[in-house]
C-alpha cells in the first residue's frame, strides 16, 4: 500500500531514457532540449530530467520559474529554459533558468533584475510568433526586439525560436509555410548583422515528421514519455509509453439483477453480476467521461466499468469471474496479453494524450522502476 491506499502510478524510467535516444539519433546533429513541465507530463519532472539528461538530452525546458527551482533544488545543474515570459525575474536569474523574452517590458524587467543581482551576460531566446498566435514578438518587429536585447548590458542574445502549432498534422501545408516565414526572419536578423548563436522550432511532432525544422536545438515532450503528438504520427517511432496507472481491488460484492451502481443508478444489472470497487477517482485523474464507457483491466481481462466515476473510487463490472480484495487493477498499461493506452482514454474523451496524464493528481504516488 502507498500512500495509504492501494493505487499509484508506475513510470518506466528505462522507457523514458530510451524515448530519448530515439530523438536524439533522429535530431542529430541538433541537440535535445527535453520539455518536463507540468511535473514531466505528470511523470514527474526531476526524475524524468534525470533519466533524459542521462540518455542524452543537453537542455531541460519548463513553463514557469517554479518548475525551474524545483530542478535546482534537486541538483540538476542542465541548461533549463523558461518556455515564456515573466514578470517575477528574480527566481530565473538567481537560479540561472535560461529566459524566453519577446516584449519590451519583459527584457526591461529581465535586465533591471539582473541589475538588482549585479550580473551580466544573462542569455535570453527570443521568441518570434511566426504563426501561432500565442506568445512571442511579431516576426516583422523581431530585428528590433533582437536590438533591444543587444542594447542591454546585462542580456545577450543566446537564441532565436518558434514554435508550430500543427505540425503533428503531417499533410498540413501551414507547416511548411511557417519554416518559410522563420527563415525569412532569420535572414532579416543576419542582414541586420545579428546572427544567434543557436536555432530552435521543433516540438515533439516537428522532432519526428520535419525535419527541416530541427536547426540547432529540438524541444521533444510528450515524445519522451513514450506517446505520440498525435494519432496521425502514430508509429512513426518506437516509442515506448512510460506510464501505468495501477491499483488494487478495495471491495467486491455481487449486485443482483436489477440493482444500478454509483451515483444516479443509472444502469440496472441485467443479470447478479460481480462488481469490484477500485479506490481511484476523478480527483485522481480517472475521468468522470469514462464513466460506463472505459474499462480496467483485472485478472488480464478487460472489465468495463459500471456506472459513474466517483470524486475516490469507481466500480468494475466483473460478470461471474471470482475477485478477490487485492487483486491488481491496471487502468494504464498492459496486464499479460491486454493493454490499455492513454490514446484510448484520449479517444473516449475527445481530447488528447497529453491531457491524459497531466490531469493525474498529486495525490497519486509516483513509483519509479
């Protein structure tokens, strides 16, 4: 039992460090920079950090400063990259996270901070949105944000980059479009007379289906724990999922024909059916949506679930097969011959992978094998 109570998720760390030397023989000669936000994608990122740096990845990336020093605190003295802006410099700079700038008030604050700390030659990434429409400076202002940067005595240059949003979507044109519109501002930004010393565009999709946005530097993430961008790069590497999500069996009874389970008793069993009760739920990241459409598997069978998916537990149906308290339940993963992916799940609930396993919570332990 962990925790106090029978379910935890397992993650493969053999797997993750095989994911990345996958990516980092097909981004040679760029190096990788694997993305570990969001707590690794709900893997855990200090762990994942180290198996990635250990396989071969040069950079680690994060969202937000929190996750920076939570690196840091850990040991991990890898290049950490700060994906966006923030206002609150001074966690980037007093733990040398490498920043992302594209405003004029981000570089003020960035340089001001770095004032305050009395150091100098802080490298930043300039992000152009070339695209997207999320984040970054506007590809016809680049130069002169590039500029901005150059007139502080505190920053310097380390980095240009992009990033695209479509390209695990293998037969969109936009992606070609967009590394034609990047090229342009690179070579806006060397007539200029500013060459970066470093490149970077591809996300895990860019990483496996395009090439020719590799440059210097790749930011893989969802690739590294072993799950595609998306059903359509499906299989266009061997990647190996690092994450189980596994329980135990807390309760079994046999509801008679008749009776409905859980909330709301929505679907009368058509027959005495063995009902197992396994203690995850929606607040652990198991989905109210799968409720009577997903399934588990126990005792190597698949076993779909009866009735909704509570806040702490959820029920199996079980036909007549003999259950006992503490039989292992695998809700991610494989179990002998049967497998549940996260796909799945992603399929059922309409959403996608990374949801998936960012939205397991806390309160489920980790377990590195």
């Amino acid at each position: 039992m962990i925790g106090g109570r029978p379910a935890w998720a397992e993650v493969d760390l053999g797997a993750v460090a095989a994911n990345v030397r996958l990516l980092v023989a097909r981004a040679a000669p760029a190096a990788v920079c694997a993305v570990v936000k969001a707590g690794g994608y709900g893997h855990g990122a200090v762990e994942v950090a180290r198996a990635a740096l250990d396989a071969g990845a040069t950079w680690l990336a994060v969202a937000i400063p929190a996750e920076g020093v939570e690196l840091r605190a850990a040991g991990i003295d890898a290049p950490i990259l700060l994906l966006a802006e923030f206002h609150d410099c001074e966690a980037t700079i007093a733990n040398d996270l490498t920043p992302t700038v594209y405003s004029e008030h981000g570089i003020a604050w960035l340089a001001a901070e770095a004032r305050k700390q009395g150091r100098s030659g802080i490298g930043v990434h300039l992000k152009v949105d070339t695209g997207m429409h999320r984040i970054g400076v506007p590809a016809g202002e680049a130069v002169a944000r590039a500029k901005a940067v150059l007139a502080t005595a505190e920053l310097e240059l380390e980095a240009v980059w992009t990033h695209c949003p479509v390209a695990d979507e293998p037969d969109n044109p936009f992606t070609p479009q967009q590394a034609e519109r990047f090229a342009a501002v690179l070579d806006e930004l060397r007539s200029a007379g500013i060459d970066p010393p470093m490149v970077h565009a591809a996300n895990s999709a860019g990483t496996l289906a395009h090439p020719r946005l590799h440059h210097d530097l790749v930011r893989p993430g969802i690739a590294v724990y072993g799950l595609d961008p998306s059903p359509e790069l499906a299989g266009s590497m061997a990647l190996t999922p690092a994450l189980s999500l596994k329980a135990q069996v807390a309760h079994v009874q046999v509801v008679p024909a008749g009776d409905a389970v859980s909330y709301g008793l929505r679907r009368p069993m058509a027959a005495d059916t063995v009902v197992a009760t396994v203690p995850l739920g929606y607040a652990d990241g198991v989905p109210r949506g799968l409720s009577d459409r997903g399934a588990v598997l126990i005792g190597g069978k698949r076993r779909p679930l009866a009735g909704s998916v509570t806040m702490d537990q959820l029920m199996v149906e079980c036909g007549t097969d003999h259950i006992a308290v503490g039989d292992e339940v695998v809700l991610l993963g494989r179990q002998g011959d049967e497998g549940i992916q996260v796909q799945e799940w992603a399929d059922i609930l309409g959403t996608i992978v990374y949801e998936v396993t960012c939205g397991i919570s806390l309160r489920v332990p980790r377990v590195y094998v």
